[in-house]
C-alpha cells in the first residue's frame, strides 16, 4: 500500500510540474497587474470558504500577525475583492467579507487553471481522458461533502 501511496504521490507531482508553468504563464497574462501574491490567495479562499471572520480570526487562519493581516485587507479592499463590515453583536470588530469581484477573481483563476489542466488532457487517448473525466467528478463529489462537512462544523462552533 505505501508503495501505490508513493507511486500517486510521485505521479501527482509530475502532474504539477506539467501543469504549473503553463498554468502561471496563463495566470500572468489574464491577470496582468492584478497578480496576486500567495497570501492574498490563500485569504481570498478563507473569505470565500463560509462565515465572516474578523481579522484576528483571519490572522489565526493564515498564520500571520494582526498588523500583517491588517495591511493584507487594506490592499484586499483597495482591489475591491473584500470588504469590512461592523459586526452587529460586538460594534468594535470587523466582519471581512469576500466581494463579488473577489469571488469572480477566484473563478477565473480556478478557470485560468482548468484551461492548463484541459491541455495536458489532450495528451491522453479518448478513453484515457473519460476515465480522468470520471474521476475528477469523484474528486468534486467527495470535495462537496468536505465543505459541506467543514460548513456545518463552523456553524456549530459560531
């Protein structure tokens, strides 16, 4: 069994080092000077996951200090991807919430992505590209269920 572990682990590596320079060359021209930098990524994707943290909340989630963070939705908010909000039980914190053009920034990159996926799937035979077809939408229903599963854990906590 680990061996089939290290095989897949092997052979998804192998997956990213085709896809990611295509993937990032077409990122970088759709994008232009838009580009995000990994953090802000990461946070547009917390925002995008379910409820409205704060910014401690968000810090906490990536790892970085309260003024860090801070400067991070500054710059997030300028772009028009996040905005602020008063929370309603406690007047002195901020709820963050991803924006539309935030969430339409998400998609297209995830679409920017597909497209590089879609080209390495030409390198596949007819059959080949059903069973990857067939298997991505495993992937979709299992990913389903963990955000779903991770919705409802964070509305028990809230």
């Amino acid at each position: 069994m680990e061996k089939q572990h290290d095989q897949l682990a092997e052979d998804i590596g192998l997956f990213r080092r085709a896809l990611i320079p295509d993937f990032l060359l077409g990122l970088l021209r759709r994008m232009g000077d838009e580009e995000p930098n990994l953090l802000q990524m990461a946070s547009l994707y917390a925002l995008d996951a379910g409820p409205h943290p704060t910014v401690r909340d968000l810090a906490e989630q990536v790892g970085r200090s309260m003024s860090v963070t801070s400067r991070l939705i500054d710059q997030m908010v300028r772009r028009g991807w996040v905005e602020r909000a008063e929370d309603p039980v406690d007047r002195r914190a901020k709820r963050l919430r991803i924006t539309p053009a935030g969430r339409d920034y998400l998609r297209a990159f995830e679409r920017v992505r597909a497209q590089a996926q879609r080209q390495l799937m030409t390198y596949l035979t007819d059959d080949e590209q059903r069973q990857v077809s067939e298997a991505m939408a495993l992937l979709g229903k299992a990913s389903r269920r963990h955000l779903d599963e991770r919705a409802q854990g964070a509305d028990h906590v809230a």
